[in-house]
C-alpha cells in the first residue's frame, strides 16, 4: 500500500518484501530486530527531501509493474488453472 502511494520503504527481510524493496533503491530493508538500523534509515528518509522522493517514485514503479490489482488477479487466475490442470490429468 505505502508503495501504491509512492512513498519510501523502511521493513525487515520478511514475507516478500525482498521481491519488491530493493536495497538503497526504494527503501531500506534492515536487520530483524536492529533497532539503531531501524531508526538510521528512517532517520536518512527523513532529513532527505529527495531521496524520499526518489525512492518513492521507484516505489510506485514498482507498484504499478508487480503489484498492481488486475496483474495479481490475473497471476491468482493462472496458479488456479495450473493447479486444476494437474489435478484432473
């Protein structure tokens, strides 16, 4: 949602966040209970008019090329007729 809306991303490696936060280009993706990273990187984000901008604009691409609604619906769509493909053959 927060990329969808073209803003920075500040998470920890979980999930698929790795897929879509890539490292020091949309946000910064920090260690799992590093606090003082936590608080760095969004600290960065927030003294950096631009580098909030740039990286939520990247979020955004991001956004509208992975995750858009209509391209889930249709990834949904093919898993569904792959998985009944293999049961019924």
């Amino acid at each position: 949602e927060a990329m969808s809306m073209a803003k920075p991303i500040v998470s920890t490696s979980v999930g698929d966040v790795p897929l879509y936060v890539q490292n020091e280009h949309n946000g910064y993706i920090v260690e799992i209970e590093n606090t003082n990273q936590m608080a760095d990187s969004i600290l960065k984000l927030l003294r950096d008019e631009n580098l909030r901008k740039r990286f939520g604009s990247k979020s955004r691409e991001i956004a509208k090329e992975s995750l858009d609604i209509a391209l889930c619906a249709k990834k949904h769509l093919y898993a569904y007729n792959q998985f009944l493909t293999n049961i019924y053959t």
